[in-house]
C-alpha cells in the first residue's frame, strides 16, 4: 500500500472514535498490550510524561515538549486528534511522523492487526510507541485520548502523570458526574509515581487524594504552589505573545513570562506545567529557567501547534479556537467578550452525538450566526445547528461546508469586527490558514 491507501485503511478497516463516535471506543487495555506485547513493549525503552484531563491537556502536552525541546533534549509527542494530517499526531522534536514510516510500520504489522482486530486508536498508540522506542527519544510526552484508566496509552509508567481541568465530556463513555469523570482520568495515575493535578477543583479533590493514597503515589495540586498573575486586559489583538508574572508559594517566581499560546485559559494550564518541569528537575533533568521561557514563548514554532486561540488573520481579526464543552467555551466566550469590536461575526459547528444546548446558552445573543458542518460522519447538519440554536436565541444561516461559511462571515465582517470560527475541532480542521 502507498501513503493513501495505508491512511484508508487505518480508517476505513477499524473502527475510529475521531469519525464515529462512540462505536470506534473501545473499553479496556487488553488489545494495546496484545498489540506491544508483539513488538517488544516499546512502552518500556522510553521515559515518559502522560497527560489526562478535559481541556487543556493538549496545551500542556505541547507546553512540556516545548520546554523540553529547548532544554536540548531528543522529544516525542504524541497528541490527538490531529487536525490536517495523520501524521501530525505523532512527532519528534516538532517534527510530524514520515509517511514512509507509517506504510512501511502497517505494512509490517499487518498480519498482526487482522488477528488482534485492534481499534484505530489502539492501532496508533502502538504506533507512536514503536517510533518513540525505535528512535531512542530522550523522553516523551503522551496526551491520553479518552479518559485515562482504560484509555489504550494507560499501558505506559511515567515519570510523572499531569491531570489538567475535569469538566463534562463524553459522558456517555466516562460518567455523568465530575467525580466518576475525574476518576477515569485518574486512572493515569501508578504506583509510586508522582501525580499533578493543574486546578484545584472541590467537587474532584477528593477522588485524586484516594487514588493517590491508594498507589502511594506523591500528590501535588499544581495552583496551590504557583500563582499566575495576568493583566486585567485581554490580549491585544496584535500580540504575538502574553505576559503574565508568576509567584511560587506567594513569593515572585517567573516575571514577564511570555506565553505563545494565546488564550485566557493558558493560565490554568501554567500551574500544572511549571509543576511537572520542577518535577523532572528533581528526576534529574537539566531544564534552565532561558529553557523554560524559550519553550513556552515558542510552543507553535517548536512543536507546530496550533488551533488554541490561533490568530489567523487581523482585519478583521479571525480567530481560531478548539474549544468545544462548556468548561472551554465559557472561558474563549468571555474572553472574545473583551475584544474591542462592533460585530461579532461567529461560524459554527458541532457534532451529532452531543447534548450541544448547554453549549448554546454560553454564546452571545447579539453576535451574527453562520452555522456549518465539518465534513465527518459525526457531524450535526447545519439546519439542524441552526434550528437548535434559534430556540436559544441564537440566529444566522446555516452553509453546507465550513469553507463557505467562513467566506461568508469575512464577506459581512468589518475591519473594526471579530470572527470567531469553532464549536468543534473538525471546524477549525478545515479552515485553510492554520
């Protein structure tokens, strides 16, 4: 098989939650280890720090490689979903998985996966171990895709695990409840090794404190140590970067860091990086405070992220952002609120298999609608978007691609105007200058 056909069949032969849903989820550890079992359990020949949670675990995961890349060390990355490219899922020191690799790593392993009949997902965690393993990474950096305890990267021992926020996600899959969601996402967390949780949230303390206590594993509750103090003013829609100080206990700790990725949220994501980096300090590596500001200044640039709150164009200013529950939107919705604008002009998408009411509720009632489907199975039409939109007093059109609404809210949009183009991350798939 070329590059295209090994693409068409990592997604049309097995069942993939990016494209279906909930039928590509696959509950259990039993197929990955089946699958690294095979081949060596690459899982074993690297070290590792894995990172769960609901919002901000790809932002942190990319913060630590970053950091990590300019402190001179040989990274892995692994992230999902990706957005353009396969590929871009797995990465070593920003660089994306070769097609070569992948044809020739499923064309090798082919026999195997027609016995395991592993899932897409199982299928790539394999992959990104193997690559990981087989390139003798000095350390990687695994974002978990679902949950934690039964997620197929749960067969790694980090050096250290990182919990970021816990808000309602999939809860079909992880629970109804914050509690039964955070505890699947602590199921990341192993005997004796070091356990960081980003936020203090109440309704979830106690849940990482019994499975911390049950694996006597260390526990850290990253806010409590560092504070992050930003300027009341949102970031100026010129700004390459944002400034914010930090204390550690109370006490000045890091003034003026500079932060490459842009959104509001970044500093609840800050604590549980600085976190993790002070851990990995103490496990031995060498990661100097120019490191740290470098890596965190340079996140897009080192390790090619983008779609956080990514700036894509300035008359109007159009934004792009992957922010698709209630946690994440509630906090890119006010701080879209505070740019100075007339109009907002915001384009839209979801998918099908979400209770996305809630979601309306958190958009502006005075901002003009162009509603959109992503071009996936699971996407809701875009007639369907704007029928449930206008019962919460959301109003605008509906365009059959995302091309064509994004056209239309540039073609409406004044220079003195903002676009906010997301809702899903499939939307911000298709807009063409990420």
């Amino acid at each position: 098989m070329n590059y295209t056909e090994t693409l068409a069949y990592l997604y049309q032969q097995l069942p993939m939650y990016q494209r279906v849903g909930a039928a590509g989820f696959k509950k259990g550890l039993g197929n990955t280890e089946a699958l690294a079992a095979a081949m060596g359990n690459p899982e074993r020949k690297f070290w590792a720090v894995h990172v769960a949670g609901t919002n901000g675990k790809g932002s942190s995961s990319n913060m630590l490689a970053a950091v990590l890349q300019a402190a001179g060390y040989r990274v892995g990355l692994y992230t999902s979903p990706h957005l353009r490219e396969f590929t871009e899922r797995i990465r070593l020191n920003g660089q994306e998985l070769t097609p070569d690799y992948l044809v020739q790593w499923v064309a090798r392993w082919q026999p195997l996966f027609e016995e395991i009949q592993p899932s897409f997902f199982e299928m790539c965690v394999a992959l990104a171990y193997s690559y990981f393993a087989e390139e003798q990474v000095d350390i990687a950096v695994v974002e978990v895709g679902l949950g934690g305890r039964l997620d197929s990267t749960n067969i790694i021992t980090p050096l250290v695990s990182l919990i970021t926020n816990i808000s309602y996600d999939h809860q079909a899959m992880l629970g109804d409840t914050l509690p039964l969601i955070a505890a699947e996402k602590a199921g990341i967390i192993k005997p004796g090794v070091p356990a960081i949780i980003s936020q203090t949230q109440p309704e979830v303390v106690e849940v990482f404190e019994q499975k911390a206590q049950a694996e006597n594993a260390p526990l850290l509750f990253a806010d409590q140590e560092y504070q992050v103090l930003q300027p009341v003013e949102t970031v100026a829609s010129d700004a390459a970067t944002q400034l914010v100080d930090v204390q550690r206990h109370g006490a000045p700790y890091l003034a003026q860091l500079e932060l490459g990725l842009l959104g509001d949220y970044q500093r609840l994501n800050l604590p549980g990086v600085l976190a993790t980096v002070d851990e990995l300090r103490q496990q031995g590596f060498t990661i100097s405070e120019d490191a740290l500001r470098t890596g965190l200044r340079e996140v897009s640039r080192l390790t090619g992220f983008a779609g956080r709150w990514t700036i894509i164009s300035r008359q109007p200013l159009t934004i792009c952002d992957t922010a698709h529950n209630e946690a994440g939107l509630r906090l890119t919705m006010h701080q879209l609120a505070q740019l100075p604008h007339q109009q907002l002009h915001l384009v839209l998408g979801v998918v099908n298999d979400k209770d996305v009411s809630p979601v309306l509720r958190l958009l502006p009632p005075e901002a003009t609608y162009y509603f959109c489907q992503a071009s996936i199975p699971r996407a809701l039409p875009a007639e369907a978007l704007a029928a449930q939109a206008a019962e919460v007093g959301l109003h605008g059109a509906a365009y059959p691609t995302v091309a064509e609404a994004v056209q239309a809210a540039r073609a409406a949009a004044t220079a003195e105007d903002v676009v906010y183009i997301g809702g899903s991350t499939f939307v911000v798939a298709e807009v063409d200058e990420l």
